[in-house]
C-alpha cells in the first residue's frame, strides 16, 4: 500500500464502466513519514470518502480493488481504503 | 491509474490473434501540468473515443487486458477513461 495526499479530482464523462459514479482522485505520493512527496502522482478511486488535501491509504494492486469495488473483471488498479490518522516512524534514536 | 496525453496513433495490421479492432494510440504519461513523466507508451484505446491531443487516464498490466471487450486481450496498456477536468481540490 502506499501513502498519498489528495490533491486533485478527475473528471471524467467518457471512461469504462466501473468509473461511473465513482469519484476519481489525483494523489500526490509521499514518502514514509507522510511528509515528503516523492514526486509522483496517481490516480485512485475513492472509497471512503476522502478530502482535499487529506493523507490517505492507496491500495495499487488490482485483484484487491476489485474486491473493493466488488466488481469481478474491471480495469481498476488504484483505490484510497483509508484516510490517514498519524503515521509513527522508528525514530533515529533506539531506546 | 496515471493522466497520460494522446500523441499519436499505430497501425499495425499483421498482429497476433486477439488483437482484431484493437485500436492502438501513443500516450505519453504526464502529471497534472502536462509535465512530461518517463517514456511515451502505445496503450490499447479502452473507451474507443479517445483522439489525439487529448488528456486521458492509462492502467497497466492486467487491468489493460480488463479494459478491452474481449476477454484477455494481449495488451499491457489501456485508456479507460477522458479526463474532462483536473480540478484543484
């Protein structure tokens, strides 16, 4: 999975069957810590509801989102299953 | 999914089986200010309408054959869908 802030909607009239009445995100990818964007961007259907510039879970994995979407054979590779609450990353210093 | 931009368009007419009506249209990937990102690709049209110069959205690998009619068509990029708008959230 990967970490991603929302920083855009697609719009989108003309696309494949699963898209429909989907909402489409643009998701800028972020490092690790959820701080640094890596520079990378892509686009994700929402599931659960997330906003502008919230941090978010990308699943990137086909299989898996169309077991979210429950749709047996779409083109669908990328969907937010989460909204962000706090990310912890090993701190330099071991205790 | 990624935003890509149609520049062109490949004809090939002596292809493996399974790629009949197959129509193929060069994308290059950008990001959401037409900045160009990596190398351009020849990606399967998914929704048939998608002419040049126009702002698209491609998946790869399995979902490309996923997005054609057929079943399992042999192609490893697709456009799914014509982005009207990239709108500032």
């Amino acid at each position: 999975m990967k970490i991603g802030k929302v920083s855009g909607t697609v719009v989108s009239t003309i696309n494949a069957p699963v898209f429909e009445a989907r909402r489409l995100l643009l998701c800028d990818l972020l490092d690790e810590t959820g701080k640094k964007p890596e520079g990378r961007s892509l686009i994700a259907v929402d599931a659960v509801g997330a906003g502008a510039g919230e941090t978010v879970l990308i699943l990137d994995e086909g299989n898996s989102a169309r077991q979210v979407v429950d749709l047996e054979d779409a083109p669908i590779r990328a969907v937010i299953v989460g909204i962000v609450d706090e990310i912890e990353v090993e701190s330099k210093t071991r205790r | 999914m990624e935003l890509a931009r149609v520049i062109g368009t490949v004809v090939a007419t002596q292809q493996v089986e399974g790629l009949e009506g197959v129509k193929f249209l060069i994308v290059q990937p950008v990001d959401r200010n037409d900045k160009k990102i990596g190398e351009p690709v020849v990606a399967a049209d998914g929704v048939a309408m998608a002419g040049p110069g126009e702002l698209v959205y491609i998946v790869a690998s399995r979902e490309a054959s996923l997005a054609l009619p057929e079943k399992f068509v042999p192609v490893d990029h697709a456009i799914v869908g014509i982005v009207d708008a990239v709108s500032e959230v």
